[in-house]
C-alpha cells in the first residue's frame, strides 16, 4: 500500500487556485454539494474509490491532480470536459474524482453551521 498523503491533500487545497471554492470545480462542487455529479458517471465513481482504497495516495498524485485540474479548468463547455475525462488515463481519473470529492466535503464542511 502507497504511503499515505492526506496531509499534502490539504496543502494542495489551499494552494491550488483551481480546487479553491473560487476556482475551475466551482460550479461543480456546489453541485456536488447537493448530490449532482454531471461529469462523473456512478460507475466511474464506485471504480475510483475503490482503487484508491486499495493503492493509496502518493506524492505523485498531487502533481496528477494539479495537471488533471487545469485540463478541465481549460475546457469551457460541458461537452469538452466529457471529452477530457473520457480520453483520461484510468489513474489520472481516479485521482480526479477522489479530488472532487474532497472538494465537495470542504465546500459542505465551510459551510455547515457551527454548533455551541
């Protein structure tokens, strides 16, 4: 099993201005955060999971994200990023869908209310 890189998950969050609320997943975080994932078919989401499950995380991947992330950031329409993800190598598209994901829990988490 990989090494784990969780904590560098968080340093890409915030240094990465595409995975940023503000950034390229924008639109689909907030979507995301209602339970709509237009560009990720259910299939594709279930594979991702479980092979990162299984392989872990590495440093490597950071870098796979960042290159993944601007490649979609580039596409304008929804038709080109379908393209994109379609014509992905499978690891690069696991990483994506995991990165995705993280997103939309930071996104929910910024915004759940605080509890006294």
């Amino acid at each position: 099993m990989a090494e784990p890189v969780s904590w560098k998950w968080e340093v890409l969050l915030k240094s990465n201005a595409d995975a940023t609320a503000g950034g390229a997943l924008h639109p689909w975080v907030s979507l995301g955060a209602v339970g709509v994932h237009p560009l990720f078919e259910a299939d594709s989401i279930r594979r991702a999971f479980e092979r990162i499950e299984r392989d872990g995380l590495t440093g490597p991947d950071l870098e796979v994200a960042h290159a993944s992330l601007r490649q979609l950031g580039q596409r304008r329409t929804v038709a080109r990023k379908l393209v994109l993800l379609d014509d992905m190598a499978p690891r690069a598209l696991d990483v994506l869908i995991f990165f995705y994901f993280r997103s939309v829990d930071e996104f929910i988490a910024a915004r759940a209310p605080v509890l006294h």
